[in-house]
C-alpha cells in the first residue's frame, strides 16, 4: 500500500467556482442494496445523523417480478438488474456467462431466489481466523437473530426448526413456504439411499449438514421480504434519512490528511446527465456490492498501480487487492422431466387457465405456486457426493496457486473442504438452464449442484475512468484444476440422486446433461460447457491483512484512508457454503454497531 504524496488533480474536487451542485450529510452510503439499506435504518436510528444513500438504480415498488415469490427469475436481464457478463471464460469453453446483480432499491436482496440460509459456526470461525477477530460464529449468529423476524409455521409437514436458533423480532420477516411442490419430497428418501447424511434440527443452528426445507425471505402476507421493505420503507419518513434513486457514483471526492492517510471529502455522482456533489462530514461507506464497491475504488485512483497507470487515472493510493480475489459458486444443472400429470412452474407460463388459478390461490391463501420460490436445498460433505477412493484421486489436485490466493486463506479453504460441506445439491421447480429450451407441454424439475468451497478466484476491473462502461469481470470459473474435477463429480453424483427408486413415480426421464454424458471425460466437458453462477461473488474488497491482499480491516475501513468503509458481500475474504443473504445482513448490522459504538452513540 502506498499513499501517493502529490495529489495536484483533487483540486478538481473542491467546491470553488464552476464545482457541481452539493448537499452535505454526516454519512454517505454508496449503493442502496442488501447491506446498504439495512446500515443506513440503522444509522439513521440515532436523529442527530443525516445519511444520505445514493442508489443507481429505481425505486421498484409494486414491481410484481419482485413482490411474488414464484415470479423468481423474471427479473433476471431487465431495467432493475445490471446485464453484467462475464469475460470469456477459459476454463467453461470460452463462454461469455450472465452475471446479474440488481440495479433497484434493495439491491440482490430483490432479485434473488429467496433463500435465508445461514453458514456452518466452523465457516465463520475460519473468517475470524484470517485475522478478523470479532467476525466468528458467535458475533455473526448473534447479528443474523438481531436482523431476522422469523414467522413460525402453522400445519406444514416436513419442518425441522428450533426456535432458539432465529431472531423473532429483527425486519427481515423470514418463513417457511406455505407450498411446497410434491415432486420435492422423494428427494429426502433418495438422498438417504446415497449416503447422504443429516445432522441438527435447523440449518440456522450452525451445523450445516443434510437435506432441509429452508425458510425464504417471505413476510406474513407471503411477499418478498428486501432490505427496502425490511429497513427503509418502514422508516422513510425519517427526517434525518435521504434515499436518492437513479444516481450513479462516478467517483469519490478525495484529499491527503494531514496524518498521510486519504480522507474522503465525499462523492460525485449523476442523474439524468447532471453532475452533482455530496458531502460528508464523518465518513462514506461503499455498499456497491462485489461488483460495485472496487469499480468505484479505481475510478477514484485506488487500486493496482498498473491498472490506474493504463487508464491514466492519477493513483491516489496503490491498494493492490482492489478488485482481486472475486469468489463465487459455480453451478451446474441437470434438468429432468416429469411425468405426465405433474405440474410445475413452467405450466404458469403455458396456461393461462392454469395460471389464473393460481393467481386466485396466491391472492386468497399466499401459497400456490406463486406462493414458492426455492425450498429444499441439501449440504453435503465432498466424500459423501464422491465417494472414499475418488477422494483421493481429488486430493492429488490440491495445490497451492500462489496467482489464485495467499497461501492462508489456500490453507483456510482447503480445510473447509475436507470438513465442511462442500456441495450444495437444491431443487428448482421448473426448467432453468439457459443454453438449451424445453420441450412443449412438458413440465420439468431442476437439480442444481453448486460448489461451495472455490479455490479459482478472478477479479473485477474497471475498463476505463468511464463509469457508463460495465467492469470486465471475470469469476475465473474452474481456473483451479481441483473445482473442475470436483464439479464434474457432483453433476454425476446429482444424477445417482435422481436415478433413486423414490423418483420413480415422479420424473420421466433426463433431458439433460442426457444419456450422451456418462464417463468422468463427458462430465467434465459438460460441466466446463454448462456452468454458470449462483449468483454469489465477494471478495473483491477482502477483510484480510494488508500483507495478505486484504482492502479493509476487521473495522471495515479501507486500508490507507481513515473514513472510508466497505460494506457488503466484498469483504468476505472465503466463500460460504450458503446462500449470502442473511450473512450481508449481518455484516451490516456489525458496522452499524461499529460506527455507532466509535461515536458514542451506540444504543444498542
């Protein structure tokens, strides 16, 4: 890390003659996503602070794709997702892969699939352990119950939940679905018959092991629950708090302290073409997502000396993690059809009978199809999906790449894999891969396995000082030999799920990856031809020493600035094996606290 000691451009930023309009706030916090809004209802709990959330995207209210559990995906590559893609990847047949992130109030929080899922006590122990002290199990569960309101289920079969491991009274509403599709439920007997174990009573419990029903982001009145309707709609009316929508950051407003650390005056932003200015009298907090957060880093001339000197940006502070270690699950599908007479999600769209049925279901009960988005998920171990004496033949493919991470997080996520749960195997109650159609008039169930545990890592890297040009990103799908061979097995391993005596009633027979896919050569190939992602990077701003690659702190401070902080899925330095959403919560239920408690104001 380097401070740049002459700094002649930021006079540009100061409001003289000529500046853009601005407005001042005590906080500014850039993006109004999963983590921004829930830190901003938080900060704006305490009156005498003026926040002020600047998110590029609109409001999204009453947007039915968003409000309607069922309607998941429907969003997916409109006006309120980013249209991200990938570089060609080279590892998946140079294959250009779609990367959406949502661009509305609410963020992904508003366009995922739903799921709140918490990951295992060891996993978040191994964050803590990367030099993040006060980031383990014990903190993170203690936050995630401060942000959850978890519904208790009435008259549903097949639950298993204590209580004592969710929050009943946080803003994110939390329940388990009043419908779940039937062709789920020999999914239970027909892992069992594979081996597969199952461990706790609640996959909140902190024991992440085995086939569950899972509870959603679903309020009472069986509607999405987002950071907009959990933290910032309840409290809009705030006179302390401002949302300002269709403002994209361009850069932040920067200037050398006198203690040689980069202090931040506050942000440029725009909106329908007009350049404005905001000021902050205590800090900015970029809440930008894994996508986002570094983009604005290195427009603003902090990151990778190279990369600025290229783009001919004036380096401001040479953070070499900005933009690095990009994690993510990759997720591969196999697609099933059922037999006749079963429905799926996919008769919503081919029936119009059908589905003004379940519009009246929906509208009278909140169950119905519309009522589900995804329920049933299982977490395995990597030995049950592939068996004693293939592991072994894997394990000979663990070896440190020393361009892919730093040997201890390397050390961190291989002792995730051996002991953790490496695969998550869910089911989809409808068609869902991309590069292929479904047949007419055919109903179809999806098995989805996804590694949890990934040792390829890439990056995300601004094009140009342009913030109307998307980042390159580049996820490096299967990079590490060790995540293209364990993939491989577990798509196989998700067939030997299906092929189960308990799915005999249920599936017809396989559309795909299809009967031509069958020696460890063809898996791979499939994998390497279908992979895509689960929708879950972090990394790009790591929570890890400076000497390790890390970008902040365990304060969330950017190394080299003393009011600067990242707030969102960025700075997980290691993936999870869950779903990422409760976990952003959390996080930024920990820098309110954080910020609150060095001002002493913390009330909590």
């Amino acid at each position: 890390m380097k401070v740049i000691s002459a700094l002649p451009f930021l006079c540009l930023f100061y409001l003289a003659h000529g500046a853009p309009s601005s407005d001042s706030f005590d906080y500014i916090i850039v993006g109004g996503g999963t983590a921004g809004l829930a830190l901003a209802g938080r900060l704006s709990e305490e009156p005498s602070l003026r926040v002020l959330v600047l998110e590029a995207g609109g409001t999204g209210y009453n947007h039915t794709g968003i409000k309607i559990p069922g309607l998941i995906g429907s969003t997916l590559g409109t006006h309120i997702d980013w249209n991200y893609w990938t570089v060609p990847q080279k590892n998946a047949n140079n294959r250009r892969i779609p990367y959406p992130r949502g661009k509305v109030l609410g963020g992904s929080s508003a366009i995922n699939f739903l799921a709140s899922t918490k990951a295992s006590r060891d996993d978040y122990d191994a964050i803590e352990k990367l030099g993040n002290p006060g980031w383990g199990w014990s903190e993170i569960d203690r936050l995630s119950k401060k942000s959850e309101g978890f519904l208790l289920p009435t008259n549903q079969s097949n639950l298993s939940y204590n209580v004592r491991d969710h929050g009943r009274f946080g803003p994110v509403a939390t329940s388990f679905p009043k419908y779940v599709p039937p062709q789920f439920l020999p999914y239970f007997s027909a892992s069992a018959s594979v081996g597969h174990m199952r461990k706790g009573n609640d996959s909140f419990s902190g024991t992440v092991e085995g086939a569950f029903i899972f509870p959603s982001a679903i309020d009472d009145k069986s509607t999405r629950v987002t950071s907009s309707t959990a933290y910032y709609l309840p409290h809009q009316s705030r006179n302390n708090l401002f949302v300002k929508t269709n403002c994209e950051v361009n850069k932040l407003l920067l200037k050398k302290s006198v203690d040689k650390q980069i202090q931040i005056l506050g942000v440029e932003y725009a909106k329908n073409g007009v350049v404005s200015q905001a000021l902050a009298s205590q800090e900015v907090i970029l809440s930008a997502g894994s996508v986002g957060s570094p983009a604005i880093l290195e427009r603003s001339g902090i990151g990778k000396s190279d990369l600025l000197k290229t783009l001919k940006i004036p380096i401001a502070l040479e953070l070499e993690g900005v933009g690095s270690n990009l994690a993510d699950h990759p997720i591969v599908l196999g697609t099933y059809r059922l037999r006749p007479g079963i429905v799926s999600a996919d008769d919503l769209l081919r029936n119009a009978t059908f589905a003004a049925r379940q519009r009246e279901i929906y509208a009278q009960t909140g169950g119905g199809l519309l009522g589900h988005a995804i329920s049933l998920l299982d977490y395995q171990g990597f030995e049950t999906a592939v068996g004693e004496d293939e592991m072994k033949k894997g394990l000979k493919l663990l070896k440190h790449d020393p361009r892919q991470m730093s040997l201890v997080q390397y050390q961190a996520v291989v002792e995730r894999l051996r002991r953790g749960s490496a695969v998550e195997f869910a089911l989809v109650n409808s068609f869902l891969e991309a590069d292929s159609k479904p047949d007419p008039n055919t109903s179809y169930l999806t098995i989805a396995a996804m590694l949890q545990y990934p040792l390829s890592r890439g990056s995300v890297h601004i094009k140009s000082a342009d913030p109307n040009e998307s980042p390159s990103i580049d996820p490096g799908f299967l990079s590490h030999p060790f995540d293209e061979w364990l993939l491989a097995h577990f798509a196989k391993h998700a067939r030997k799920i299906m092929a189960q005596l308990a799915f005999e009633r249920v599936i017809l027979n396989e559309q795909l990856p299809g009967p031509s896919v069958n020696t460890d050569k063809e898996w791979v190939e499939s994998v390497k031809q279908r992979v895509r992602t689960e929708y879950h990077p972090l990394g790009t701003s790591s929570m890890m020493p400076l000497s390790d690659g890390g970008v902040v702190d365990p304060e969330l401070k950017v190394y080299g600035t003393n009011n600067l902080r990242i707030v969102d899925a960025s700075i997980l330095p290691i993936h999870l094996a869950t779903h990422p959403t409760m976990t952003v919560y959390a996080i930024a239920e920990k820098a309110a606290e954080m910020i609150l408690r060095s001002k002493g104001l913390n009330r909590n």
